[in-house]
C-alpha cells in the first residue's frame, strides 16, 4: 500500500512541475534586457535613467535577461547634449572684387593685399586675387558662429534584436533638467519600445488552443461504486487520480488513453464486510470531437478499459466497457475539463474474504472528472 501511495504522489508531483513549465512556456513574453546608459552626462544621471528603465522593464515584464546573450530583446540608452541640426540660409554669392582695380593691386612674396568693401556699415576685407574672400585678418574678423548654448540634454532609447544588434525602434526625450515631466515621460517611451515586442502568444498568430495534436490531461476523480453480490451496495467514498494522453489525428476525431489510479472500497452487504483495493485502470478510448463557439470542446468517446489491482486484495473484472462525455472550457493556455463516464465490468470480480471463502461480485462504475487539459504540438493554421 505505501509503494502504491509512493508512486501516485510521484506522478502527481512530476505533472504539477510539468503543467507549471508547459504553462510558462506558452505565456512566456520575450526576454528583455537593459544595458547601461552611455553618453557625456555624469554618471549620476545616467544611472539614474537606467535603473528607471530597469524598473519599468522590470514592472511590465515580470523579470529581465541577466546578460544581452541570454535575451530576445535589449535596451540601449544614451544621454548627452542635445544639439539641434540647423540649415543656414545661402545668399546668391558674388565676387566684389572689380575685375579692374584702380590702382592697381600687388601681391607679391610675403606680401598681400586686400581689397575692402563697407556693406551695412561694416568694413569687410576681401581677398583681391577672388580666392577665399572673407578670410581672416588682423582685424578681428570671424566667420565661426556664436558658441551654443548646451543646457539641453537628450536621452535616446533603442530596442535592439539580441541575435543580430539591429534597431528596430527608438524614442527620444529633449530636456533641460529632471523634473516630472521627464520621470512621466520615461515609463511611456518603455511601454512604446515594448509594444513592438511580440510576445509568445501573439507569435501563434491567433493559435486555437483546441487544435493540437497531443493531449495531456490532469484530472481529479470522484468515482462512486455499485457492487451488486448478495446483495447491492453502494460505496460512495471512492476518490483517485486519472492521467490522460490524447491524440487528435483528425479535427473530428481523436484516439486516447488513461491511466486512473482509483480507490476500490468492496462491501459485502450481508455481513458488512469491507476490502479496500487500490485498481489501475487503462481506458482505451475513441473520442468524437466537437468545437462550437470558440471557447468549448465536447468529445462523446466510448472504449474498453484495463483494470489491475496494485494491493491483490481483490481480483477485479479485467475488462470494462465505458461511455462518457468530456467537456471542455478554454483557460489559459489550455482548457477545464468536467468529464462524467460510466463502466460496467465484462465479467465479474472476486475477492478472498477474512473467512478464507472467496465470493464473486459485480460492478457497475461511475467516474466523475475535474481537471485541466493542455495541448502540444499546434495545427498547422489554414
């Protein structure tokens, strides 16, 4: 008896760990992660927008990459001086140099003349051989423009493809010192960069999950007994585990098989007798299958099952017959399963009383059962 709890804990445990990973796997987003900010700020600043970034990533994500290799997806950030592009106007240029000047110019080694020209008011020198006029001089003339102002800062968001650097989209933020405006403006340039990240779900591009073409389902069994030998008896107190694994060769139709770790609880209604037995069942099944609306999946299936007992405490029928209709909600990743069946053994059962006679009894079965069906390996999409 302990050997038989033993391994049915073992498989319970084992599915749970199983239908956890399967479950983060299909809802897994992409993996993220944020570099450091670079640029000319102090590194005060910049750290100050990366752990915000950090943060919102964090926030949005539930959890980041720990290193650009292990990830789908990266964050870049810049911050420096903001320097804005300008296009200067071009005026219709000129030589004002006559062709002609009297007197006469003379440029000769290590000498050079300039010819002057006052044009609103201000006394220009140009050079008289019409090469590289507005040249400096002595006289303090300049063509550099006024030093700019640099007081405003930018910091620059990129989302990079892990596997390849490429950009794939960036968001800017012009500022002049951190205020609310800026810490506002953070989290939206994030969620923006992340919109553009498919997650794993959007990936199966509208993926039913009813249209796999494996099946695994968990269920918890509640299955009541009619034993009928001297008597009729009914033990209402039979509970167990059912393990089932589906496939659907068609979209109508799909072929499976159980595997149902069930309490026996035997009484003998003339001298209220009771044996208790630990049965492994292993329906064979052939399921219709029916999915209307967008949400549901009923399967009417009927089959023969297998039954073994673990303890030896009784002998039942090694056969059954069984009918039954499962149904099926989408949640989540996969669907809830109610699945009420009956069976009714072939033959008859028996057992050794403490008497040492042994007695033949009938069953007629009746599984009830809850549980959560997952899918593997998609339908390719018409």
């Amino acid at each position: 008896m302990k050997k038989v709890l033993i391994l049915i804990i073992f498989l319970t445990v084992f599915l749970f760990f199983s239908l956890s990973h399967l479950f983060a796997q299909e809802n897994r987003i992409a993996r993220v992660f944020v570099q450091a900010v670079e640029g000319d700020a102090n590194p005060q600043m910049c750290a100050f927008f990366y752990e915000y970034v950090f943060h919102e990533v964090m926030r949005r994500c539930g959890g980041t990459a720990d290193s650009k290799r292990k990830s789908d997806y990266a964050f870049r950030g810049s911050l420096g001086l903001y320097i804005e592009e300008t296009e200067t106007e071009t005026e219709e240029s000129y030589d004002p140099v006559p062709a002609n000047v009297y007197p006469r110019v003379k440029n000769t080694k290590g000498r050079r003349e300039f010819f002057s020209w006052k044009n609103n008011d201000e006394l220009n020198f140009f050079d008289s051989t019409g090469e590289g006029n507005f040249a400096d001089t002595d006289t303090g003339f300049s063509e550099e423009a006024p030093e700019r102002d640099g007081s405003e800062m930018f910091f620059l968001l990129e989302l990079l493809n892990s596997k390849s650097s490429q950009v794939i989209g960036e968001q800017y933020i012009v500022f002049t010192e951190l205020n609310e405006e800026v810490y506002n403006l953070i989290p939206v340039i994030v969620n923006n960069l992340l919109s553009i990240i498919p997650s794993a779900r959007e990936n199966r591009i509208d993926a039913d999950v009813r249209d796999k073409w494996l099946f695994l389902n968990a269920s918890f069994l509640w299955v009541p007994r009619i034993y009928s030998a001297e008597g009729d008896s009914i033990s209402w107190q039979n509970f167990g585990l059912g393990f089932t694994f589906e496939y659907q060769f068609l979209n109508f139709l799909s072929a499976g098989v159980s595997f149902n770790f069930t309490q026996d609880w035997v009484v003998i209604s003339r001298d209220t007798e009771e044996y208790r037995d630990i049965i492994m069942e292993i329906p064979l099944m052939i399921k219709g299958v029916i999915k209307p609306a967008s949400y549901f999946m009923l399967e009417p299936y009927a089959g023969a099952a297998v039954n073994l007992s673990l303890t030896q405490m009784t002998t039942p029928s090694l056969f059954s017959w069984l009918v039954g209709f499962q149904m099926g909600v989408k949640a989540g990743p996969g669907l809830i399963t109610i699945d009420p069946r009956f069976a009714m053994d072939i033959s008859s059962s028996s057992l050794t009383r403490t008497s040492h006679d042994s007695i033949d009894y009938n069953r007629m079965l009746i599984n009830i059962g809850v549980g959560y069906k997952i899918g593997l390996l998609q339908k390719s999409q018409r």
